[in-house]
C-alpha cells in the first residue's frame, strides 16, 4: 500500500513500551523495514529491531517482550534472530532481536538509511515491490524470492555509498 504517515508514531509507541520493558538490554531499538522509509510503499506491518550484546541466554529478553503479550516465534528457521509478532488482534508487527555488530543486525540499518537518502532508490525498490505484488498476490514465498536479486542490487549500491561516507548507524531510535 501507499506511505501510510501514521506509521513512525506506531513505531514511537512500541518504542516507548519496549524500552520501558527491556531497559539497558536493548542496546538499540530502531524502526525497520519500508515502513521506516517515507514515503515508500509498504505492507503495512511494524518491523522493530532490539539489538543485544548476545543471543543466547534468552532470559534477558524473553520474559520482557513476553510480558507485552509478544508471541515468541521459537520455530523461526533464522539463526542469527530471535522472532516475536504481536498478539492476535493487534496491529501486524515482527519484532526481530539480534545481536548488536553482527551482520544481520547492521544488514537492515543499512539498507534503511541508504533509501533514507537515496530516493531514487526507495522509487525503484517501491516500483519492483508492486510488481512482485501483483505477480505473487496470494504467495509471500514467492513474493519474498522474486524481490530479493533487488534488495540485494540495493546493498551492493548501499556498501559502496557506506564504504564512501564512513555511514554508521544514526542513533537508536527508541
């Protein structure tokens, strides 16, 4: 769907609750995802990072994101994440805890924050999105596959900008 501009305060709202959860556990917590990006055209889900010093033991977090009626997705095949959604009946959000320095914690930073400033970039990754839409409207695997030679088009062009500006990570968001 089109840039919905509601979706940065849906963000700030769990930010506030999962900061006030989690405190110095979460060394960062940013937005995420196409709907960290204004103006570009996105599913309408809430991705939040919490990034930690480690994955494992779980305590740390668990029990806090828990707490907030998250749902733990422990059958998340990705390794390098640990998974959460919301309860049912709220607004979609995929919570994704990793580990702070890692790559797959730095991977979505930097994708965020090279469409940030490269608007051409987020057109272009919007316009292959509502291809990939409309080719695989009823199949998220398929739609996820047929996006991906793009996203990863992106972080080449997103490596090369870090690599000419020194970029690291704004702030934490929350």
């Amino acid at each position: 769907m089109p840039y919905h501009p509601a979706w940065p305060a849906m963000f700030a709202k769990w930010g506030v609750d999962l900061r006030a959860a989690l405190g110095d556990t979460a060394a960062r917590i940013d937005h995420i995802g196409s709907t960290s990006v204004p103006g570009l055209a996105a599913k309408p889900v809430i991705d939040i990072q919490i990034s930690v010093t480690s994955l494992e033991p779980t305590d740390e977090f668990l029990g806090p994101l828990t707490g907030m009626g998250l749902v733990y997705r422990a059958d998340n095949p990705e390794r390098t994440k640990r998974y959460f959604r919301e309860r049912p009946g709220q607004h979609r959000t995929h919570v994704h805890v990793r580990q702070l320095g890692s790559f797959s914690q730095q991977f979505p930073l930097l994708f965020r924050d090279y469409l940030r400033c490269h608007t051409s970039a987020a057109t272009e990754y919007a316009a292959a999105k509502r291809l990939c839409a409309a080719q695989f409207r009823n199949d998220r695997p398929g739609y996820v596959q047929a996006k991906d030679a793009f996203v990863w088009d992106i972080i080449r062009r997103a490596d090369a900008w870090a690599q000419r500006t020194g970029w690291i990570p704004s702030p934490s968001d929350a």
